[in-house]
C-alpha cells in the first residue's frame, strides 16, 4: 500500500515559509489531476526561483508578484509543460525579466479527447530560454538548483534538487496524494521506473511535488509507488496466464471494482504497462499496441 500523504494547509493566494529556503503560494485551480491546486514554490531570498509557476490565472500571478515584492525573481523553472505546471511562466516572464528554464517536449502530443481525461491539458506553446533537458545547475544567493531529467510522466520532465535542503521538486513524477499518470506515447513506463530508481538513489531528505504537501518519508514512498507498478503488471501476467486477451477485454476483469467509467483511463494507463512489458521480453503482441491488440505470456 502507498503510504499517501494528503493533508495540507493554505489558504489560496497566501504566500507560507515552508522551509528556511522555500515558500509556497498555491493557485486556487483544485481539480482531479491537481488535488487542491498548483502549488508555485518560491526558492531564496534578494534573488529568488519560481517552481511551476501554473496555469495562466492573473490572480494567481499577482499573488506571486505580491510574495516577491522587493526581491527579483532570476529563474523560472519548469518540470513538465501540462496547462497547470507552465502558461504562466510567460506572464511572470513578462512582468519580471526573469529567464525560463525547463526541458521543451518533441512535438505535439495528442490531446485528451476521450470520455475520461488523464490530464488538465497540455502547454503546447512551451519553450524555455535555456534547455535543460540534458541536466545543469543553476544558482542564486545562498541557493543552487539541480536539473534532474526524470521521463516517464512525459518525455521532457525535470526535478529540481536543492542542495542546501537535501531537498527535491519533484513535479508529477512523485505526488504523494496520488499515483502518476502515465499516458503513451508521451507518457513511457520503462523511462519512468528508471526515473524513479533515479530519484531514490539521491536519498533526498524531502521531496516537494507541485500538487499537495511534501513526502518526509521519502525512500518508503518511492519503494511504494514502485511496487504498486510492479503489482499492476503482475496482475496482468495473471490474466493472461488465462490465455491471451486484448486490453479491451482485460480491463473489465482487472478493474470491475472500478466505475466502468472509468474504464477507458483504466486501459490508457494498462496500455503503458504492457509496452514496458514487451519491451521486457515478460508478454508478446499480436500487433502494434493498443485496445484490441492481442498479448500473450511470452
């Protein structure tokens, strides 16, 4: 069982000193890919970085610029380019100088159209100043801040490690309110495992997503979130030892304590497993993935 971790106190549009080195402001856009909304981390003091700055809400943006005030903002840093992690970095941008730093995704992925969406949309318009997706750091008075590439939840994610806290801005990749979404062929099982064991071998002492409050208990967690994947599959290599099924009729089975609407969601993120699956020799396809491909135990 994932140990989550859910109870947090704010109020929106507040600015709360939640480290020596960190405040946090949290936009007032709770939903059920964001929990009780974007939580905008504001690293230092004099010369400070924003963390997802979040979706294009103005109040939202004044909010940050009243938590600011007197101090120069000299880094936006963006984990991933969903609509509620990066439109605002070019309002804050605008308003403070400030440079843009993330990792730009590979051309456009398809929406999310079906009966059940996955995710709060996609920042197609995203383009950092400075890539960094190949890893880097970058610094300010009495902070330093790790680029960490961490795919799996999208192809260009990041976490930002901050190295006088031992701490970790870990995005989507780690949320402890919920499991990560993993959607192909933007979202990638294999890549986000890896990412993961990543994350893990750092022994941060703290880990910050941008979505509800930080994980204390870090290496647990992560070996949680893990074994849940690792469950998931091997509930699949089970029904298949039934003989082979396609996902359209697997779903049914392994998620009838699930409301059928929620099926489709259901398929999406077993479509991510059993890409990783083949890929790791454990199950064969019949075809190219999707719904009605047939798999079988290898």
């Amino acid at each position: 069982m994932i140990p989550y971790v859910r109870d947090i106190e704010f109020d929106y549009g507040a600015c709360d000193q939640v480290s020596p080195l960190i405040r946090r402001v949290v936009a007032n856009n709770p939903g059920p890919f964001t929990f009780k909304g974007t939580g905008t981390y504001i690293v230092g003091r004099g010369e400070v970085a924003v963390i997802d700055p979040g979706p294009d809400l103005p109040e939202h943006l004044a909010a940050i610029l009243r938590a600011v005030e007197g101090e120069k903002v000299t880094h936006i840093l963006i984990t991933h380019h969903h609509a509620d992690h990066s439109p605002l970095a070019g309002p804050l941008k605008a308003a403070t100088g400030a440079t843009i730093y993330g990792c730009a995704v590979k051309g456009h992925e398809v929406e999310d159209t079906g009966e059940v969406k996955m995710e709060a949309g996609h920042d197609h318009g995203f383009a950092p100043d400075v890539s960094l997706c190949a890893g880097g750091s970058v610094s300010g008075p009495g902070w330093t801040m790790e680029a960490i590439h961490t795919p799996g939840h999208t192809s260009n994610h990041l976490c930002y490690a901050l190295a006088e806290e031992n701490a970790c801005f870990t995005g989507d990749h780690i949320m402890g309110w919920s499991t990560t979404v993993i959607t192909p062929p933007d979202g990638d099982m294999t890549h986000y495992l890896e990412s993961l064991a990543k994350i893990r071998a750092r022994n941060f002492q703290t880990l910050w997503p941008t979505h509800g409050p930080p994980i204390l208990a870090v290496t647990p967690f992560i070996d949680a979130y893990a074994a849940h994947r690792r469950e998931r599959i091997d509930q699949i290599l089970l029904a298949l030892a039934n003989g082979p099924a396609t996902i359209r009729e697997l779903v049914p089975n392994l998620y009838r304590d699930v409301d059928a609407r929620l099926h489709p969601a259901a398929a999406r993120s077993m479509l991510a497993a059993i890409i990783h699956m083949e890929r790791g020799g454990e199950i064969e396809a019949g075809g190219p993935p999707g719904p009605d491909t047939v798999y079988r135990l290898a």
